[in-house]
C-alpha cells in the first residue's frame, strides 16, 4: 500500500505557486480569543519586566541591565503582533486592528501607518528587480556591481557589511529614519503617522526622565530597544536574503511565485519560535498575508511541501551573511569572491 504522506506531499508539489493562495484562504479568519490571549501573554510580561527592571535599579544595576535584555524578546513579538494588525490579520475589525498596531507602534518607535504602506509595497514587489528600494534589503545585481565606479562599490560593500547591517543599522532604522516617513514624504497622512507616533514617544520618554533619570533610559529602555531591533533585522534578513532565493526582472515577475520561492521558512527552537510569533514561517506569509500568526504551524502541519520548501536552519543562516549579489545567471544569491569568479 502506497505511503499516503508520500503521496500528499507529491500532490503538495505538483501544485502552482498561485494555487496556494486559493488553499491557504481557509486559515485566514482570526480568533478573537486566541489573539487577545496573544497580545496579553506578551503585553503582559513586557510590562511586569519593565517594572522590574525600574526596582532592580535600587537594588543593582546589573540586574535592571539583564531583565531589560530578557524584555527585548517580548518587544520583538510585539512587533510581531503590530505587523500582523498591519495584515488585517490579528482581528477581524480593520479600526481595532489599526489602533492596535499604532499604540504598539509608540513602544516599538514605528509609526504604524507609514510601515504598513511600505510593508505592503514590500509584499507587493518583493523578488522583482525593476520594483527594489522600498522595505527591503538592498541587493543589487552581479552586472549592476560591475558597472559601479569604485566608491559605488565601496558603499554598498560598506553597506552589506554585518557590522554596519546588524549593529548600526538597527539603531539607525529604529531611531531615525522611523522619525520621518521616509519614500512617502509627499502624503501628509504618513507625516501624521509619524508625528504623533514621535510626540506619544517624546511623552512617555520624558516621563520616565522625569520619575527616573538618565538611568532606565540607559538600562532599561536602550538594551531592549537596540536587542529587539537587531533581532527583528535579522530575521528581516534571512527572510529573503539566501543563496537560493527568487528575483527575476519586471516582466517575468509573478507574485506568488515570488513569495513561496523568494521566501525562507526559517526553523527555530520552539522558544525562538513563539517569541518571534512564527515569523519564519515567511514563505507561507508571503503566500497568503492575512493568516495569523498562530495558525502559520497549522498550515506547515496540513501541507507537507510547504513545511519542507526553502528550511533554513540557525547554523545555514549564518551563511547567508556572506551573500551579497544576485547573480542573473546562475540564479543564486552570491559573494563578493564569489561574483569576482564568475
């Protein structure tokens, strides 16, 4: 008697890109319940760490440093939930998802409204070499690199760098450029977004200046901020940028194509897993947006091709930092010594 898993996951393969989405449509609908859990089990302890961490300062400073670095995992899934509100995905009503997403949005220092334009222009283009430049990781060609003059080269080499991508570029992203609605300066709307999401930090920031010093912003509010942020950048990162990764030029580009072959499904311990809320079930997020993230491992649990397509695990992520061009040849993403060979 045939293996009938062996056959469901043939079926699975069989399947067109854009089938998928019509499949995965069935796991869109949130729970309200499950979702106000969600948000409660990690609202919840960010707060009771935050608190802890402002008495621990009476008591060593140490201690406030290491609860502020613990507290950096729950501001990650935060984040997580504010992008799923972004989807239409962690409650049914859009106005409940939205005020959601832009009160989570003070804590995480993003203005709701301009990330989720630019997430959604991300989605959009994501794969598509005509359409780069708007929330993503900037990755250009062997041939463009070539046809750089050597201070263009200098700069993107600069810019590829894990220091400069993973250490400066977290703060910078976080920081700075979240304070002005960068690639949509034109729309007075994202101006809004980003204005009063700077004035309710400015407020909560001056309080706790004001009750506390110089101190908790220094042990409490930087270390977790700064942590959340290089997480969130990493997994940003190996998201998409892998050697066997998908771009293709504007003509021949197609969206769901794009999103389950341009997409990592990135496994992590079961920990690491909750507490960035599943999000490197990426290429089933990309394949259909509007699932929460809870039932991401459902959908890997129903359809046997998707829970094997593109695994990345931690150990063969770290080769991903080495990758730098895409080379429209061989149709991988490469390195620098690697280009220079061809």
């Amino acid at each position: 008697m045939p293996d009938q898993s062996e056959a469901v996951r043939q079926r699975d393969e069989a399947r067109p890109a854009k089938e998928w989405a019509r499949i995965l449509a069935e796991y869109r609908e949130p729970d309200p319940i499950r979702s106000s859990f969600e948000l409660a089990v990690t609202l919840g302890p960010f707060l009771i760490l935050w608190c802890l961490a402002w008495w621990s300062m009476s008591v060593s400073y140490w201690l406030t440093f290491t609860l502020s670095v613990c507290n950096a995992a729950f501001l990650l899934r935060l984040f997580a939930i504010q992008h799923d509100c972004g989807h239409g995905a962690f409650f049914q009503s859009r106005t409940v998802s939205d005020w959601l997403g832009r009160v989570i949005g003070v804590l995480t220092l993003t203005p709701y409204d301009v990330w989720r334009r630019s997430h959604s222009i991300h989605h959009s283009s994501s794969g598509n070499l005509g359409r780069r430049g708007m929330g993503d990781i900037q990755t250009i060609t062997v041939m463009e690199y070539r046809q750089l003059n050597p201070l263009n080269r200098l700069i993107y080499r600069l810019y590829r760098n894990p220091v400069v991508l993973f250490c400066l570029g977290p703060g910078y992203l976080f920081f700075i450029q979240n304070r002005v609605p960068l690639g949509l300066m034109g729309n007075a709307r994202f101006w809004v977004s980003a204005m009063c999401t700077n004035a309710a930090i400015f407020v909560w920031v001056a309080l706790v200046l004001y009750f506390g010093g110089l101190v908790p912003i220094l042990l409490i509010f930087l270390p977790s901020t700064l942590l959340a942020a290089t997480a969130g950048v990493w997994l940003f990162y190996v998201q998409h940028q892998f050697e066997t990764t998908h771009w293709d030029a504007d003509e021949d580009w197609q969206l769901h194509e794009s999103a389950l072959k341009g997409s990592s499904h990135y496994v992590l311990p079961p920990v690491l897993q909750w507490l960035s809320a599943n999000i490197g079930v990426h290429h089933v997020h990309h394949l259909y947006s509007r699932i929460p993230f809870y039932r991401l491992p459902e959908v890997l649990r129903d359809h046997a091709e998707l829970a094997e397509s593109n695994r990345m695990t931690i150990r063969q992520s770290l080769h991903s930092v080495r990758l730098h061009l895409w080379d429209e040849e061989s149709r991988r993403l490469v390195s620098f010594a690697q280009a220079k060979a061809l």
